[in-house]
C-alpha cells in the first residue's frame, strides 16, 4: 500500500476508535436524516419547488429586494418586540371601531344603491351607440338631462374638495 492510502486508513481507524456511542449514534441519526432530504429531492414537485425558490431567490438578489425583503422581516420583528399589551389593546379597540363606523345599515343600503345605478347606467351606455364628433357632443350638452347630470357632478366634486379642505 501506498503511504497516503495507509495515513487514511490509521486517520479512519483513529477517529472511529475515538468516537463514543453516543457520536456514533448522533452521526448515524444526522446520516440517516440527510438521506432522507436527498430522498425527497428526488421527488419532481419538490425538485420542482426546490429550483424555483432558488430561482426566485437569485431575482431577489440580482434586483437588490432581497435585502429590501430581508430589511421588512428585521423591522416587522422590531415592531413586534416592541408592542405592548396596552399598544395591541389600543390597535383592537380602534380596529373595532373602524369596523363598526363602516359596516352599519346605513354604508351597506347606499353601496348596494350604488352598485345598483352603475350596473343600470352601464347597461343603458352599451345599449345607446355613439355618432361621435364634435356636433354630437354638442348635441348632448343641450339635453337637459345632460345639465343636470353635470350640475350633479359639479356639486358633488365642490362638496368633496369643500368637506376635504375643512378636515385639513
């Protein structure tokens, strides 16, 4: 035998008279788990899977949100760590009362009216054709019901930018 052949085999033979049952033991378990992900490696999905985190991973890196992502994780675990009792508390309370200014009988009746006219107008719109034009469009404005509809408008849009300016 040749001298390197024969330095493994005492390195071999060392190390195996060195290790107590419990290394061995603890060796043959972390063996017998790694075969036993290499075993599910080879199933296709998880293969499959397995390639395509990595590829996604690469776009993370190469497009520099991975570490955006990375940066996200490291502040919601900050913000987590830094809730108190009273602060969550505080966060329920108010999200209840979001939840009831907005679900009332009142929100959903008008919703409902107002999905209801946008259906109807948009059935009555694709039903009537346009000539198109600039005479046509003039044509429409002379139409009352045409007014009224942008006097509505007009009213509506004063009232937002108006309740919007007084909150400010």
């Amino acid at each position: 035998m040749s001298d390197s052949k024969e330095g493994a085999l005492r390195l071999v033979q060392a190390a195996s008279e060195a290790m107590t049952d419990g290394m061995v033991e603890r060796l043959t378990t972390t063996g017998g788990n790694a075969l036993e992900v290499l075993d599910r490696l080879n199933d296709e999905d998880t293969k499959d899977a397995v390639v395509k985190v990595i590829e996604r991973l690469t776009e993370l890196n190469r497009s520099g949100a991975l570490d955006t992502l990375f940066d996200v994780v490291v502040l919601m675990h900050g913000a987590r760590s830094a809730l108190t009792d009273s602060m969550v508390e505080r966060l329920v309370i108010w999200a209840e009362t979001m939840v009831s200014n907005v679900a009332n009988e009142h929100l959903a009746e008008f919703a409902g009216e107002t999905v209801d006219a946008m259906h109807e107008a948009a059935l009555e719109t694709a039903k009537s054709k346009s000539s198109g034009g600039l005479m046509s469009t003039v044509a429409m404005l002379s139409k009352p019901e045409t007014q009224q509809a942008m006097k509505f408008l007009m009213n509506f849009a004063c009232k937002m930018q108006k309740n919007v300016a007084g909150t400010q």
